[in-house]
C-alpha cells in the first residue's frame, strides 16, 4: 500500500485490513451498533472485520467477497464501485487464487498500454 507524503510522494506503508479486531478485543464493538439494515438477506452478520490507515492512505483497487458494509468513523475516503459487468475491464489478478479479487491495475499510474480498457469501465461515485 501506498501513502501520500507531506510533499505529495508516494511512499510504500503497512496497514491493517480485513482484520477480526472486534474479536481480539470485544469491548471495542461497544462502540458501535450494527445497523438493521446489515441483516437483510442473512440472519446475521457474518464478518465485522477492520481497516486502519493513515491519513492518505491508497489501497489497492478490488472486488469485495463479502457483502460489505462501510463506516468512515475519521477522515474522508474516495470510493468507486464498478459492477460486476465491468470485471473483464479491471483486469483481475490471476497469478493466484489469494490475489483474484484484486486489480492488476495501478490508479494512480496506469499502463494504458497493458489497460487499454480500463477508462472504459463504468463506475459510481
């Protein structure tokens, strides 16, 4: 993962995701409600798992597995979901079944030359 510098460089970073944190340490999701809502379709939740970053913080375009949820508890966060029609456009990563919900694609540097299509995927804001 990358992060954004002071002096707006890209400098390499670790950061904690897709992590059971509220499982390690229980008395955090007493912070927290889980909104109706989460249950349509299911009779309960089935993960409520974490990710930390810092400030700038970029992360690796992907497809979620799971139906997600998202709360933004500090910060902001830019996000953009394509639908599952434009996958072939994404061009997904597969050197390994453990990479294949990820892009090969870098967004902020693309090789137009290896992702010709990927302007060309539909997404929302």
């Amino acid at each position: 993962t990358r992060l954004l510098d002071e002096a707006g460089n890209l400098t390499q970073i670790a950061y904690l995701t897709q992590h059971p944190l509220f499982e390690e340490l229980p008395e955090l999701k007493t912070d927290f409600v889980e909104p109706t809502y989460a249950h349509v379709g299911t009779d309960k939740v089935q993960l409520v798992n974490a990710w930390m970053g810092p400030n700038g913080m970029i992360s690796t375009l992907r497809r979620d597995i799971y139906h997600s949820l998202m709360c933004q508890a500090v910060g902001h966060v830019y996000v953009r979901l394509y639908p599952s029609t434009e996958t072939d456009k994404l061009y997904p990563n597969t050197s390994s079944p453990l990479y294949r919900n990820f892009s090969q694609v870098d967004v902020r540097n693309i090789d137009e030359s290896k992702f010709a299509e990927f302007h060309n995927a539909e997404y929302l804001e």
